[in-house]
C-alpha cells in the first residue's frame, strides 16, 4: 500500500495557479507527503524511503474537480445516445429502481474508477440511488474502495412504486429517508476525511412550510456544507425560474449549487451572484438535451456573474465519457460556435475567439473546487494543499509537440483518458504508468464481493453480467408509456414538446 510514503514528482512541468487564476507552466520538483504536497521546489532531494517518479516531458496538472455526477449509472452506460431528457428519464433515472445494494456497489465502484482513470479526483456526487438504508452504505463503501475523494450528496431519490401505471411514492422523505440521513451525518466523514456528506434534492419548492422550514433546520444541525439541485430554464417546465422560487422561498445561501444551469435569465444570474451560489455545467448532455448553450463560464451575456460561478460536471457517464478535460473542450468549443454564430447572423465574422483555453482548464481545476466548497483544500498545486495530481504524458501520439509549446492547450484541446498516466489522490497514486493500481474492498462489501482487494479485469468482468441482468429487467418494461406518465407527474407543457419547428 502506498499511503504515508512519500512521492517525489521530478523535473515535471507543473501547471502552477496565480494571481487571479492565471496559469504558469513551471518545470518543477514536486513532493509529496502523507496526503499533503509539502514542497514545490526545483531539484528536491529524495529523502530516504520516497518513490520517484521521473516527469521529465510530463505535465503535472491539479486533479480534475467533477461538480456534477450520478455515479451509480455505469450499469446504463451506452443506453442514452440519442435521447432527449424525456427520454432518458425513464431508462436512465428511474432504473435506479432495478439496482440491487449490490449492483449499487458494483456500478459505483466502476463509475469512480473511469473517473479516477480520467484524472478526476474530486467529485460532487447527485447520488439519486437511496433506494433503502444498504444502498446508501453500499454507495459510500464504493466510493472508499475506489480511493477518490467524494461529496456523497445524499438524494431522498422518488421511490417507484409501478411502472404501469407509473407511480411514485409522492412523500420522498418519508420511511427511512431522513432517518438514514441524519444516521449518515452522526458517521460522516469517511474514508480518513475522503468522503464527506452534501445534500442533494429537485423537491424544495413542493414541500409545505413547515416541512421545508424542518428540512432546512435539520441540513444546518447536520452541518452540511454543499446542497446540490437540477435546474435549467426549458418551456415544458413553465417560464418561471425554479431558483427565484428558492430565492423567495427564503432558502437560498452559498451552500446551493446549481446542476446544469441550462439557459439562464439575467434573473438566475443575479440570483447566483448575490448568494454566492455556483453552478455545475455539463456541456455534453446540456448540448444533446436541449437546455441550451453550456452556461460553463462562457456566457457573459449576462454580466459577470455566471464566469464568476461556474463550474463543470460530467452528470452522467452513462451517455458520455468521464472525461473533465473532454467536457471542458465541449464547452470551449460550443462557446466559440455560439458566439460565432451571433457575428454571422450579422454578416460579419468574429477578430478573435474571446474565450481561452486557460478559462476552460480553470473550470476543471480550482473553479470546480470552489463550487465544491474545497478551494481551501484542492484545485490547484501549493504547498499545504491535498495531494491530488495529474500526471501526463507530454511525448504520447496525441501530446507530443503540444505538451511542450503549450501545456495548457495540450491538456484541454490534444489529451485523451489514455494520455494520464498517473493519478494522485490524499498522496496516494491510484493510477500507475498508464494502469489502475488494485483497490482495498471497504469491509461493509467484503462479504458478497468474496475477496480483500480488486483488480480492474475483476470488476470490468461483474459490470458485463450485472449488466446482463439489468438489460433482461429493462426490457420487459413500456418505457414510452412510463415517460408519458413522468410527463403527468411532473405537469409539463405537452404543447412544448414538439417534433419540428
Ligand atoms: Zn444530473
């Protein structure tokens, strides 16, 4: 096991924060301690134990901070690649309802584990899967097996009572939900401080007073630092914005951040900046989906107020890859599209693309942990801060030439999952040349999963036949007809809901 050793990162090229998130590429020592990075110097000495890693034509990045993911859908993966939001609703959310405690653990196990292959070492996780007391456990004792760093946003998840008709059970905080909440919040945090408890919920504005007012109590007596819901502005959900009707809801603080964000008006914007709320974009299902333009930091139409909030998320890797850097490509790109679009409806065209690669690689990085409430502790390389790097190849097919001209770009526009070499998580290395290093089973899986420790093939292996088993299940079920009764539940407009324009 590599914990408390020391890690000697030698003569990489560091992509180092500064003044107001400007970004420098310094070729660099970097040592690591325990969890924490002790020293950024040139021409560190090994002391006596460490291992070294030689980064000569490497680049050393922050870990990628996730702000929006639903990490128990691997089981899904592949199933949502030409569904709208309608769509995906029935076969994606509600199939939560079809994971056993098991499945639960295995899906989330493989879910942090692509991302920590990705360079992702921090996530916010909508974990919309509590389907009973051992699901939630099995969730947390994936996440700890897998050795990322985690905010588990606990999920009063809608219960599915029938697929036809379809019906939910309406009080989703009923039973043992709140019960195993306040249980979560008396053990948090786990996995030596990894793993801490954030709150996530679409039901704010249906619960009466009293009940809210108690929801809200009960989020401070737990101390809950982060509370996470879905929102973007799309016509079959009404014209009015969800987040003004926190606002006079009196809930709203800096502790929300929005998922998604999608379409925001000048209203949602200046709500954000007065609250000091952030926002998770997630350009590749914001961009299939329909809830216009990726928000990302790129839509300062609006003021400054959404660069200033902004943050991404991969939402589900289940219809798309875990890839932070291929998110915030996504986003640059549509951005530039979108702004190009506006000069030639004008007949002219754009003299400069206005958004950077450097923006787009902050969004990854220390925006991201500023959205998670983790600026203090990750996001960027400094003395002090946790452990949790990245580590490129700068001299792969993909890399080379870019890695050495333009690091920055290189990460966001040229590299590839197959490009990070190894990750770096509270000073532990859970990705080694190229390889995910075996995984410690948390002892509440130990039992079913038979074995103390996990290689990648043992878990690629349990996904394919859980994932057999779950395509049988889906198969005997009418999901066209449970997404017209989703329609019903949630009212939309079907009158917005059309095939052309
Ligand atoms: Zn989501």
């Amino acid at each position: 096991m590599d914990q408390n050793k020391c890690l000697l990162l030698k003569n990489g090229t560091a992509l180092i924060h500064g003044e107001n998130d400007r970004v420098e590429a310094r070729r660099t020592d970097i040592l690591v301690a325990g969890s924490k990075i002790s020293m950024v110097a040139p021409n560190i000495a090994a002391p006596p134990g460490a291992e070294v890693i030689n980064c000569t034509d490497k680049i050393i990045s922050p870990g990628f901070v996730d702000t929006h993911h639903h990490v128990w859908q691997t089981l899904l993966k592949g199933r949502h690649a030409n569904h709208t939001l309608m769509e995906y609703m029935p076969e994606g959310n509600f199939t939560s309802s079809l994971h056993s405690a098991e499945d639960t653990f295995w899906a989330q196990l493989t879910g942090c584990l692509e991302m920590i292959d990705c360079g992702t070492t921090s996530v916010v996780d909508f974990a919309h899967v509590n389907y009973s007391s051992e699901h939630s456990d099995q969730v947390i004792a994936a996440t700890a097996s897998s050795g990322i760093r985690s905010i588990f946003c606990y999920c009063p998840t809608p219960l599915l009572k029938t697929w036809k008709p379809f019906a939910v059970e309406m009080n989703s905080l009923g039973g043992h939900v709140l019960l195993k909440f306040d249980e979560l919040a008396s053990k948090a945090p786990w996995a030596n401080g990894r793993i801490t408890l954030g709150f996530a919920f679409d039901g704010f504005r249906f619960l009466p007073h009293e009940n809210l007012q108690a929801l809200m109590t009960r989020l401070r007596e737990n101390k809950v630092q982060l509370i996470t819901y879905h929102y973007s502005r799309v016509p079959e959900q009404g014209s009015g914005s969800h987040t003004a009707q926190l606002r006079d809801l009196g809930i709203l603080d800096d502790r929300f951040l929005v998922s998604h964000g999608g379409n925001p008006s000048q209203e949602d914007a200046d709500i954000y900046r007065q609250f000091g709320m952030h926002v998770s974009s997630t350009p590749s299902t914001e961009l299939q989906m329909a809830m216009g333009s990726p928000v990302a930091a790129f839509r300062d139409d609006l003021g400054d107020a959404m660069p200033q909030c902004c943050s991404l998320g991969v939402d589900c890797h289940s219809n798309n890859s875990a890839f932070i850097p291929g998110e915030a490509r996504m986003g640059l790109q549509s951005a530039r599209a979108s702004r190009g679009e506006k000069f030639l409806a004008q007949g002219k065209s754009p003299n400069s693309v206005h958004y950077t690669v450097e923006e787009a690689f902050n969004l990854a990085t220390i925006r991201g942990a500023r959205a998670a409430k983790m600026a203090n502790r990750v996001g960027s390389i400094a003395e002090g801060k946790l452990a949790d790097l990245v580590i490129f190849s700068g001299t792969s097919p993909g890399m080379v030439g870019a890695a050495q001209h333009d690091p920055v770009a290189a990460v966001i526009l040229h590299s590839s999952p197959a490009d990070v070499e190894y990750v770096v998580v509270d000073g532990v290395l859970r990705k080694r040349a190229g390889k995910l290093v075996n995984v410690d089973v948390d002892k509440k899986a130990q039992g079913f999963v038979g074995q103390p420790k996990l290689a990648w093939d043992d878990v690629a292996k349990e996904v394919v036949s859980r994932r057999e088993v779950l395509q049988k299940k889906i198969e005997k079920i009418d999901m066209r007809a449970a997404a017209e009764g989703i329609k019903d539940m949630w009212h939309l407009d079907r009158s917005k809901l059309v095939d052309s324009i």
